[in-house]
C-alpha cells in the first residue's frame, strides 16, 4: 500500500496538473479574445477606410464642380464676354483698324480654348491616378493663380517616392480641403506648399498668409475634423496651427511604405 506521504505527493501533482490546466485554459480563452478583438478592430478599420475612399472620391468631384462652376464664371465667362464685345465693336458701322480687332479677338478665343482644355483635365474622375499627387497639386496651384485667388509657390524636395493610390486620393483631399478653406475664409494673399520626400517619409507642409483663427475656438465648420480624421486614417501625424493676423499652416507626416 501506498504511504500517506506518497498519496499526498500524487495529490499534489494533480492538484498542479488542474491548475496549470486552468490556467492554459483562462490563457487560451483570453488570446482568443484579445485575437478576435484585434480581427474585429482591423476588419472595421478596413470597412472605415474603403468608405472613406468612397466619400473622398465624392468629395473631390463635388469640389472639382465646384472649381469649375468659379472658372467657368471668372474666367471663361469674362473671356467670352471679351470676346463678345469685340465681335459687336466690328459690326459697328464706324469700325477701324478691324484687322487690329480680328487679331485680337482671335487670340482670345485661342485662350479660352486653351482654358477649357486645362479645365477639361480637371473634370476627368481619375485624375490623381492619371496624374499622380504632385501633378494634381500643380493643377490646383495653377488653377488659384490663374483665377487671380492667390499667389502660389510648390516646391517638391527628395526624390518622389510611389505612394498608395488610395492613400494618395485622401492625401490629395486633405490638401484641397486646406486650399478650399483658405481661398473662401482666409482672404490670403500667398499660399505655399512643399513636399519633402525623405527615406522613410514624406512631409508636406501648406501654409498661408491669411487672417488666421482662434484655434480654441469652436466652429460649426467639420473642415478641420475631417482633416485630422483623414490623417489618423492614414496613421499619419497632423499639426494643424493659426495666429489671427498671421496666418494658417498644416503639417502632415506620412509614412511611406517599402
């Protein structure tokens, strides 16, 4: 028969046994947990961040409309009219020098036909992923120059790196919400931007010489909250600062994948 110190001796390693048991058992419930959490949170963070491609996308041809609707009124329109009274200044009766209006006129209507091709480019649905970040950024940098909103300066640093197309397309929205805000609110007269691509990252800047705003102060404008959320969608770093009388400027982090 066994002695009592041999039972006790087996009574102890099982008790260890069951133990170590439970504690596998609350260890594996509890991974699996923390796994499906994880799962969950990445599947969730994967449906935000295609909706946000859908709304960006939506947003982008909203404000390209509206770029149009302001070229076609201060530009184009203005163009035509020109044109317009030069056709009436030669059916007049008493016209001279209508060589001298014919030449004018045509190059008029030159311009304006090369206006409506560059506005013709904007309009096409994918034209980040026809003409990539930095020449969209030009486009729009252009298109403030020539509408007379501002004057501008772009200026590429490093050597340009392949970015996301999706991650472009939010890049590019938090860069025309920026400029959107500045050209209705800012009453700016300058408007720089630069890229620096380094190794690891690319690091934009924009920055303004408008009015400015009371950053503590709350606005019923989602502009900037949108910004921020765009950036956190991409896991880049956001600063976005302003003095009144001084102006307003954006910085973004963004880390590039290899």
């Amino acid at each position: 028969m066994l002695q009592e110190e041999e039972i006790l001796l087996i009574v102890y390693f099982i008790c260890v046994i069951f133990l170590l048991t439970v504690f596998g058992l609350i260890f594996f419930v509890a991974f699996q947990r923390r796994k499906n959490k994880i799962l969950n949170e990445k599947l969730m963070m994967e449906v935000r961040y295609k909706n946000e491609i859908a709304t960006t996308k939506i947003e982008i041809q909203e404000q390209t409309l509206k770029n149009v609707a302001w070229e076609l009124h201060d530009n184009i329109g203005q163009l035509l009219s020109v044109v317009n009274l030069q056709l009436n200044m030669m059916t007049g009766k008493d016209c001279e020098n209508i060589t001298e209006h014919i030449k004018e006129t045509k190059s008029l209507v030159q311009t304006t036909v090369q206006e409506v091709r560059s506005l013709s480019k904007t309009l096409n649905s994918e034209v980040i992923k026809i003409n990539g970040l930095i020449r969209s950024i030009e486009i729009e940098m252009e298109r403030i120059e020539r509408l007379k909103y501002a004057k501008t300066s772009f200026e590429v640093l490093g050597k340009p790196k392949e970015i996301k197309h999706t991650d472009e397309i939010i890049l590019f929205r938090i860069i025309q919400e920026f400029l959107s805000n500045t050209i209705k609110y800012a009453k700016a007269k300058k408007i720089g931007m630069f890229l620096n691509y380094t190794e690891d990252f690319l690091y934009l800047s924009i920055s303004d010489n408008g009015i400015g705003f009371d950053t503590s102060l709350k606005t019923e404008s989602s502009g900037l909250q949108n910004m921020k959320n765009r950036a956190e969608l991409l896991n880049a770093d956001f600063s976005h600062t302003s003095v009144i009388g001084e102006g307003t400027q954006l910085i973004l982090t963004y880390k590039l994948s290899k």
